[in-house]
C-alpha cells in the first residue's frame, strides 16, 4: 500500500471521522484477519516447498536395499510464523489498532542435519541420543514419545522412506 494511500485509510478509519463505530470495527477485522491469511499462506508455501524436497529424496532412501547404500539426508523442516490473535476493535474513541505490514520471510533451505547417517547401515547402528536428536530435528518427537529405542528407529527410517 503506498504512503498516501495508507494516509487515506488511516484518515478514514481515525475515530473522529464520522465513520459508524460498527464499519470501524468490521474494518478493524477484516484487517486483522487479511495478516492471519497472508501468515498461514506462507507457512503453507513452506510446507509444500518442504513436502516437495523430501517427495524426491524419500523414493532414493527407499532404493537403499543394503547397509552399504547411501541415504539422502531431508533438509529439516522451516520454521512456522505464528498466527496472531485478532484482538478484539477498540471501543468508540479508542486509537485504531492496525497490524503491523507484514514483510514475508525469505524461504532459505536448512541443511541437513551433519550428523544424519550417512549409509543404511549408519542407520541401523544409530545410538538412542542420534535417534533422539533426529526426531526433535524433524519433529516427530512427538510421535516417538513413550517408544523404545527400535520403535523411534522405524519411525524415523520410515521417515525418510528407509525400509530396515
């Protein structure tokens, strides 16, 4: 939005504009709610740039069939912006509260974790803190809580679409 455009909206939305109290507060809203949207498409953009990365390299982990056989390590997954509340439109005569513009995050690439095991063999003979570590990274760690060492192993490896 430019700067005199943004001085019209502000001009119109002030509460001494003559304005109706309910179209302030409709707009205070709408406004609010247009950020939440421009958050949650990034963070969906995310995800699918996430999902695509990992659908590649999870049919190459698949082709693994020995313990020699190279593993294709996933980029970890990219932080989410949190989603405001809405807070509630001021009362008639209060300042406007308008969100902040949103500048949207460059998508950058993490690198993989350095200790991702490198061979399905790796893999296997991954200690329980490795297991661990790679499930916070990626996570699951949700999922393996409550499960032994074997368990979170198959859980991670069927992450990365190894079959053990």
């Amino acid at each position: 939005m430019g700067a005199s455009n943004s001085k019209t909206v502000a001009a119109v939305n002030a509460p001494d504009s003559g304005i109706p109290q309910g179209q302030l507060d409709f707009n205070h809203t709408i406004l609010w709610a247009m950020r939440c949207s421009r958050i949650e498409c990034h963070n969906s953009e995310i995800t699918d740039q996430e999902l695509a990365d990992w659908s590649l390299r999870r049919p190459l982990n698949a082709q693994a069939h020995d313990d020699t056989s190279d593993l294709f390590p996933l980029t970890p997954p990219q932080p989410r912006l949190h989603i405001p509340t809405i807070p509630p439109p001021p009362g008639p005569g209060q300042p406007l509260n308008h969100p902040p513009l949103f500048d949207e995050p460059v998508f950058e690439a993490l690198a993989p974790p350095p200790d991702f095991p490198a061979t399905k063999w790796d893999l296997k003979n991954a200690d329980p803190a490795l297991v661990d570590e790679m499930l916070e990274i990626y996570r699951l760690a949700d999922e393996g809580a409550g499960m032994d060492h074997d368990a979170k192993l198959r859980l991670f490896a069927h992450f990365i679409g190894v079959s053990l």
